[in-house]
C-alpha cells in the first residue's frame, strides 16, 4: 500500500508574521530558563513571589485559554463564583470561599511539589504547537466573541481572534522580560 501525503496549505502572510512574532517571544522567554534545574526555576530571588518556572507556567496557561478563546468564544473564559460570593465579596477580600480559577491562578505562579523545569517547558511547547496549529487552521481572524461579564472588562467588550492573538504576544513578551529580569538576579545570566 502507498503511503499518501497531503501538501500542507501555505499560510497566508498575517498568519506567518503571527506565527513568527509568538515563536519569537516564546523563544525569549524559554531562553530564560535554559540551563537551570528544577530547584533554581522555583526560586523567588526577587521580593516578589514570581519564579521562573512559575512563569513558563501562567504563560502556557494564558495561552491555552485564549487559543480555546478563538475557536469557543465566550464559553472558553469562565469565571465561576461560590454560591453565595460575590465580586464584591472578593474585591474586599471577605468571600468565605475563593473561586477555583483563582487557586488554579495562584498555583500557576510558582513551582508545585513533583513539578519538573523538563515537565513545564515541554507542556509548554506542546501548547504553543497546539496554538500555532489553530492560527494557521482558524477560518477568519475578524470573528469576534464577546468578552465575560466581569468587573475588569468593560460592559459588552469583544475581542477578534486577531486582537486575542496580539494580547498572546504582548503578554508573553512582557513575562519574558520578568523573566529575564528572574535570571539576572539569580545568576547574573539574560536570555540575550
């Protein structure tokens, strides 16, 4: 029996540029951890309570709820509160309970018992292929979904695929230079 291939579509010149910027600043930022174990990528060395395998950790998790943003829309975002909590309960920081989602965000930043530098970088590029995967396949980057009735979006704000995409960028640029900054202070190393 012949083996069959199929001739993968060329991807038109937005969606390379796309591609290209989040290889780029993905690239910057997994650089910062290249060559640490797993004890140095859960250090704090700052006053603040990032690590740098904390952040390889919000950034594949940020990225992976705004790919699932492009293809589900609104349902992707979920911001579930305890019966009987409110935002307000949470902004004065009284809620009896917190929201899953904000437990699973906390966790996001920092190195987790059993937790490999190897195991994160690696869910990390599985995301970031899975990422690529939906930009070069998405039909239309117009399509726009409506953000999550929450107190930090302004009322009735959407957000096109496209625009998803370049907050994935910006945002992973800018923990790539908290990165950055990480690994200086830990050991007098950048990714440049």
């Amino acid at each position: 029996m012949a083996a069959t291939t199929t001739t993968p579509t060329p991807l038109d010149a937005e969606r390379a540029d796309l591609i290209g910027a989040l290889a780029s600043v993905r690239g910057a930022l997994t650089a910062t951890v290249a060559g640490l174990g797993d004890e140095e990528a859960g250090q704090r060395p700052t006053v603040s309570a990032l690590c740098l395998g904390g952040l390889v950790k919000h950034v594949t998790a940020m990225e992976e709820t705004w790919a699932r943003f492009m293809v589900e829309g609104t349902s992707a975002l979920r911001f579930d509160l305890p019966e009987g909590v409110t935002w307000a309960d949470l902004a004065a920081g009284t809620a009896r309970e917190l929201p899953r989602w904000m437990i699973e965000r906390e966790e996001e930043f920092r190195m987790l018992p059993g937790e490999t530098l190897a195991g994160v970088v690696g869910r990390y590029e599985e995301v970031a292929a899975r990422t690529d995967a939906m930009i070069a396949s998405v039909p239309d980057l117009s399509v726009a979904y409506a953000m999550p009735d929450v107190p930090w979006q302004e009322p009735g704000e959407v957000r096109s695929v496209r625009r998803v995409i370049a907050h994935v960028i910006a945002e992973t640029a800018q923990h790539a230079g908290h990165a950055d900054i990480l690994r200086e202070t830990l050991d007098g190393r950048t990714s440049s």
